[in-house]
C-alpha cells in the first residue's frame, strides 16, 4: 500500500503528505484509543530520523525503521484497532520495502530524555541571577533603564533628567533602595568656599539569597580599588555570585562594576582632587523604595536649601578667571551644555584645570549609560555674570547689615 499516516520518511515529496495523513487520522482516533500510546512510537522515529547525514544515511535509515518497528510490536496489545497505530505498521513494511531495508538488523540506540527547558523565573534556574533574561521572558521585553550621576562641585544628574549644583557638605544618600545603598561624602575645594566636591564614595549591594551576598565597595582619592572591602571581585560563592563583579578600567582612576543581577553598571572615576559616580539602572530597580526612603539624591536632586546657581561660580574671583576656565572647558567639552556650565564652575571655584576631567568623563558615562541619546545633552538657561553680580551685592549687603545690629539675648 501507499505511504501510510504515522512517521516521515527522508523522501519530502513522497512522504511529507505521509505525516499529514497520520496526524489527521491521530486526531480522528484520539477519542477512541487514548490508551494508545503510538505517538511515543512516532516520536522517538522523527527525532532518529530528523538530522541523517553522512555516507552511512541510509543504513541508520533502516536502523530507525526497525526501531520503529520494534516499539509498534510492544504497542500492539494496548492498540489494537486503533487507525493510526495499524497505517503506522502498514507504513513502516512499504517503507522498509522501498528502501530495501531487511527486518532483522541493527535498531537506532534510545536517545535520553531532554530535559525541560529551564524557567528563567525560578530559583536555581541559570538565568534567575540575568535580569534582562529574566524581565524579557516576563514581560515579552526588555526592561527600561535610568542614568544618574554625580560628580564636580558636586553637579547631580538625576534619573529624572533634572540637573543641580549643590553645597552638600557632609555624607548624603544617592540611592536607598531595596537593592542598592550608595553615599557620597563631600568636602569644601577651598577654605570659606561653598563649592564641595566628592571625597568618599560607599556603596552596598544588598543581599540577594538567591544569586549574591552583601557586598560593600569603598572609594578614596587616590584608592580606586578593584575589589570589593572584603578584598573579593564578585557576588560571592552562590550561585550566581558572578552576576556581580568588579572591573578596573583605568588603574587608580576609573572603576566599573557590573551588577547583571539587577541589570545595572555603576562607575567610579577620580579627576583631580574629586571622585564621581555615574549609574545606569533597570527602570523598576531605581524605583523599588518606601516612603521613608525619600532622601535620595539621584531621585529628588539636591534640597532646594542646598543648591548653588552655576552662575555664582563662572564669574570670576577663583585662582583661574572665567575666561581661562571658559577656554579649559571648551577644549574638552565642545557643547555648551550642563556639563560645560558645571565644568567652568568647578575650574573657577577650585583653580584645578583638573576638574575639566570629571565633567568629561560624566559625559563620556551619559553617553554611555543614558537610554535616550536625544536626552544626552541638557540645557538650562545661565544668568551669567550680571546675575551672579546681584547675588554677591546681596550678599555682601546683608553680611554688612547682620554686622552692624546689635546682638541682644
């Protein structure tokens, strides 16, 4: 008889239609021999079959028709009157003839069981510890991401795009959420100056039972290190203790670390006499926090008490005029954007041309790390120095005016 339903042969045009048949007839006959476990039959022949090759092709043909065979003989009790099991066995006689395959002879060896595909979403699974993996198979995307940096006077760029310069002496949070602790402490760049800049950097990555343990890294100027405190360069001995990992860039001035875990990348550098953090993080990460976890720079920008116009700074006054600092600043930063702006501040307030370097390699980390690249630049109006000349007339006028008072307790 013609090619019956039940299997494929290597012939596409002859016995394609062949396996369209026996699926046909499989779903006519389900309901009356569900007992008939034929398709484990079918199943162990397409997958033998389903990558021959090679000059021994039509030997291991006939090996998988004989096993074929083999496992209709052990099913015949249990599907006895069952269609689809009874064209398989006529199919596989005309398919032996044709290819001139004998009964007696080697079989195809079993092949093992595969095992289930992992899920990403459970614990142990080799992808639980990537978030983007993880997000992906979750969500059908890939996640969203934020950019945050700190760096200069300091000059915080938050994940919300706005943009401050701040006198924050003292240590204050970056982040606090439930994944990351970051905080950055600061020190005045001259004696009576308001301009601070970053000294010390400390940041915790939190515990994660599954796939890391605490980790805390620490930044000093002139103590870039490529570890962790405790002296390791990854998550720890858990499974996937290597989704968080440290590595130098540049030794002693530009270190990142990698947490895929959480899907974020951090960056320290050191420019001159100040340390910078730049961050790029999963949407859902940056935004995973209580109410009583408000005071974050990176979230909120610096306190309204707690920040300096640019303008105060670019008027002139420091070791380096504004002219020069404009010049210094403009060699490294061609845009006349915010970083521009917080670059002739710092070089002003401190009189270190090296500060030009902390607002290029805050670029350089935007350019890296920010989703939007339209968003890379930012741009805020500057009252210049007409402006910054009230605000010191103001200032010297109400300092004149507070001395002259008298004091009463």
């Amino acid at each position: 008889m013609g090619a019956a339903a039940g299997f494929v042969g290597p012939r596409p045009a002859a016995e394609a239609g062949f396996l369209l048949k026996t699926l046909f007839l499989l779903l006519l006959c389900r309901h009356v021999a569900s007992h008939c476990k034929i398709l484990r039959c079918n199943s162990a022949y397409v997958a033998s079959t389903s990558d021959l090759r090679g000059p021994n092709k039509s030997a291991a043909y006939c090996n998988a028709l004989r096993s074929y065979a083999r496992c209709t003989r052990r099913m015949a009790r249990t599907c006895r009157g069952d269609l689809a099991y009874h064209s398989a066995v006529h199919g596989i006689e005309d398919l032996m003839v044709q290819h001139g395959c004998s009964r007696e002879g080697p079989t195809s060896p079993p092949r093992p069981p595969q095992p289930p595909a992992p899920d990403p979403q459970a614990f142990g699974s080799p992808d639980f510890c990537d978030y983007e993996k993880r997000f992906a198979m979750k969500h059908g995307r890939p996640p969203l991401y934020q950019h945050c940096a700190a760096f200069g006077d300091p000059h915080v760029r938050t994940f919300h795009d706005e943009f401050h310069t701040c006198r924050v002496e003292g240590s204050w949070p970056l982040l606090d959420n439930d994944y990351l602790f970051a905080q950055a402490t600061s020190y005045p760049v001259a004696k009576g100056s308001n301009a601070t800049a970053t000294g010390k950097l400390t940041i915790i990555f939190k515990n994660m039972k599954e796939c890391i343990d605490q980790k805390e890294y620490q930044a000093e100027i002139d103590n870039l290190p490529a570890a962790f405190v405790d002296g390791s360069v990854n998550g720890g001995e858990r499974p996937g203790g290597n989704s968080l990992t440290v590595h130098e860039r540049v030794l002693g001035r530009h270190v990142e670390i990698r947490a895929a875990y959480i899907g974020t990348t951090i960056a320290v550098r050191q420019a001159g006499r100040q340390l910078s953090f730049s961050i790029r993080a999963a949407e859902e990460v940056a935004r995973s926090f209580t109410a009583e976890q408000d005071l974050q720079l990176c979230v909120g920008g610096c306190p309204p008490s707690q920040q300096i116009p640019r303008s105060q700074g670019s008027c002139g006054g420091g070791a380096i005029p504004a002219e020069k600092a404009h010049q210094l600043c403009k060699e490294k930063l061609p845009v006349e954007d915010v970083y521009f702006q917080s670059c002739v501040f710092d070089v002003v307030a401190s009189g270190d041309a090296n500060f030009t370097l902390a607002a290029q390699g805050a670029l350089e980390d935007a350019r890296m790390f920010h989703p939007d690249a339209r968003k890379l630049h930012l741009f805020q109006n500057n009252a210049g120095c007409a402006r910054c000349g009230s605000y010191l007339l103001f200032f010297l006028l109400t300092t004149s005016v507070v001395s002259v008072l008298p004091l009463h307790f």
